[in-house]
C-alpha cells in the first residue's frame, strides 16, 4: 500500500473519529500514529489533510450538501461523509492532485470502510463537485 494510501485511511480515521465523538483530533492522531506502521511523509501528509479539512469544513459541507441531492449533510453516515469531506478538501484545496486521483481514493476508502452501495453515491457527489469546477476527471 502506497504512503499516501495509508495516510488518506489515517487522515479518515481521525476525521471520522472526530466527528463521532472527540474534539482533540491531534490525540486521536497520536494515538492511532502510535498503532499505525506509517513514514515521515505519511504522517504529514494525513496531517495536512486533516487539517485543511476542518479548517475549511464549512466551505467542504455546503459543497458535498449542494451535490448530494434530497441528502442533508446530517444524514450521510460518518464513514461516508468523512470520504466525501476528505476527498472534497483535496479537490478544492490540494491542486498537485488531479482530481481523478482524490476521486478514485475515495471510492477505494468507501469499499474498505463503507457499505456496498455507498461507492456509488460517493463517485456521484464527487463528480457532480468537479463538473462544477469546471473540470472533468483524467
């Protein structure tokens, strides 16, 4: 498994774990670092997307509400809208990433971590996101 790989389940393991119940993701991080096999360059990038996601979370969650039709946000389970958050703050925010890249990580995430159908609904949002920028994913 590739670094940026494990640190893509890293980061939604502290995001989901964040959302569920704990306010001090950095805690969450360090305890999960300290389980997980994972290099320098993994943790820093986990920890830039982790990061950038929450400090951007309202600009990510009005996206993800926008394009994930007759859904509020409240409604999408926590490993979903973890994958749909993370992958957002990538394709908004991290522009070394093409987004087909962000896009097919979260649909790897979601059939690790999530049920069968949500792939589906995952690749929907995050498409209907790039359409909106303009872009289509290469």
């Amino acid at each position: 498994m590739s670094s940026r790989r494990k640190a893509r389940e890293l980061a939604l393991k502290v995001l989901y774990q964040k959302d569920s119940a704990s306010d001090d993701w950095k805690a969450t991080f360090k305890y999960i670092t300290d389980f997980t096999k994972i290099d320098k360059e993994g943790k820093a990038f986990a920890k830039e997307l982790i990061k950038g996601t929450l400090e951007n979370l309202k600009l990510i969650d009005s996206k993800i509400t926008e394009f994930s039709k007759h859904w509020n946000i409240s409604r999408i389970s926590v490993v979903d809208r973890s994958i749909l958050r993370l992958a957002c703050y990538e394709m908004l925010f991290q522009e070394k990433i093409p987004h087909a890249v962000s896009i097919d990580e979260a649909i790897e995430l979601s059939k690790k971590y999530s049920a069968d159908e949500s792939k589906s609904f995952i690749n929907g949002v995050l498409d209907g996101i790039l359409k909106s920028l303009g872009k289509e994913a290469k």
